[in-house]
C-alpha cells in the first residue's frame, strides 16, 4: 500500500445528469460544463494557425499579447467562479 493520498476524482454531470464525464483538472471541469469543448478547439487552432506564421519578433509579441489576454480572461471566470466553486481557488 502507498503512503500517498488518493485524490477524489473529478466529474461533471451534463444533460439533466444523463451524461457523467470524468475531468483531468479543475479547468477541464469547467470547460466540460460550460460547453466550451468547441471554443477551446476554436482557438487552439487560431493560435496555431497564427503561430505558423511567426515570422519576426514583433509578431510573436502580437501572438503572446494575444494569448496572455485570453489566459487573462480565464483566470477572471475562475476567480468569479470560484465563489461558488469551493476548491477552486
């Protein structure tokens, strides 16, 4: 037997509690919720589109601006969220 603690694993009930998925992170908890699964995908892919095409300093600058304001955005819904969230902080 190990010494480590077990952590409690995470799931989130959608569909009027019809559908149960398992969450790797508190994140991914809230993406699943919330329905976001395809925005994430949606800007994934904007930013490696972007990425491909990095082709000076000044752009990679406009590329980490514009991902430090939507990392910016999430860590205020987890702020707000973590209200009513407990753990969450």
């Amino acid at each position: 037997m190990s010494n480590a603690k077990a952590k409690n694993p995470l799931y989130v009930v959608t569909n009027d509690g019809k559908d149960v998925e398992s969450a790797t992170n508190l994140f991914d908890m809230l993406v699943k919720k919330f329905g976001l699964e395809p925005l994430m995908q949606i800007f994934k892919s904007i930013v490696d589109m972007i990425s491909g095409q990095v082709g000076n300093y000044g752009f990679f600058l406009f590329l980490q601006d514009l991902v430090d304001q939507f990392v910016a955005i999430l860590e205020d819904i987890r702020s707000k969220v973590s209200l009513f969230v407990p753990g969450l902080k």
